[in-house]
C-alpha cells in the first residue's frame, strides 16, 4: 500500500484501555493482515490517549457510530466500529481490523484524512458526525 506522506494525517485521539487492546489485536494480526496490523499500530502510536472519561463525544472510538464521505465517489457511509468478531456489514457493523476501520478510529467531526483502500489506493474520508454507544455497566 501506499501513503502519500506530503499530506500530514490529522491529529486523533484514542480511548486509554481501546488503545491497549487494539495494539493486541493488531500484533496478533500481524500475519494475517499485515497492511492493516501496521496501519492501526501506526494510528495508535501517534494518538493522543485520554482516559474514557476525557474523550470528546464527537471522537470515533470503539462502538461509536460514524458517518463519514469517500469523498473519490460522494458516497455517504454509516458504521458501528467494532471488533472483528462483531462485524456485519449488512447490519452496519465495520471491523476495525479493516483499512477503512482502522482509518477511521480517533478522528473528530469534520477531520478528513487520504487513506488507503484494500485495494492500495488513497481515498479522501470525510467525518460528518459521530454518536458513542450507550454506557453499559
């Protein structure tokens, strides 16, 4: 894959505990799906991590529900982010364990970023809003 560097990514900011469990999930996964294991442990090494507490509501986390724009097709997309075992993307649930997963997470309301697809090519996605999950105890 491919990653124009000329173009700084956006700062983002991740979830303390999401940020550690990830970092498994992605060293586990390094095997099976190296361009996504280094994409999301690049990701996290550049975060700002924050206790849940003092996350911003409009932040993608684990759970949240993003819409975002490809802006290469004009196409709105709405997701849940979620691991891979509760991915259905029928039912609207996108893996973090996928380029695009993996692109999204820790960015805000209105931050863009270029990104690479599975297919290597770098598509712009926009945020357009962000809802968290409901707290559960």
């Amino acid at each position: 894959m491919t990653y124009s560097k000329a173009r700084r990514r956006p700062p983002i900011h991740m979830i303390d505990i999401e940020a550690d469990r990830l970092t498994d999930l992605a060293l586990a996964a390094e095997e099976q799906n190296p361009p996504v294991s280094r994409l999301l442990l690049d990701e996290i090494e550049r975060a700002k991590i924050h206790g849940a507490s003092r996350i911003a509501s409009d932040v993608v986390t684990m759970r949240s529900t993003v819409r975002f724009v490809d802006a290469a097709t004009g196409r709105e997309h709405s997701y849940e982010l979620v691991y891979p075992n509760e991915a259905d993307i029928a039912a609207g649930r996108i893996s973090i364990m996928t380029p695009v997963g993996a692109g999204l997470i820790g960015l805000r309301e209105g931050q863009s970023i270029l990104w690479p697809d599975r297919d290597g090519r770098e598509r712009e996605l926009k945020i357009v809003s962000v809802r968290q999950a409901a707290q559960t105890c």
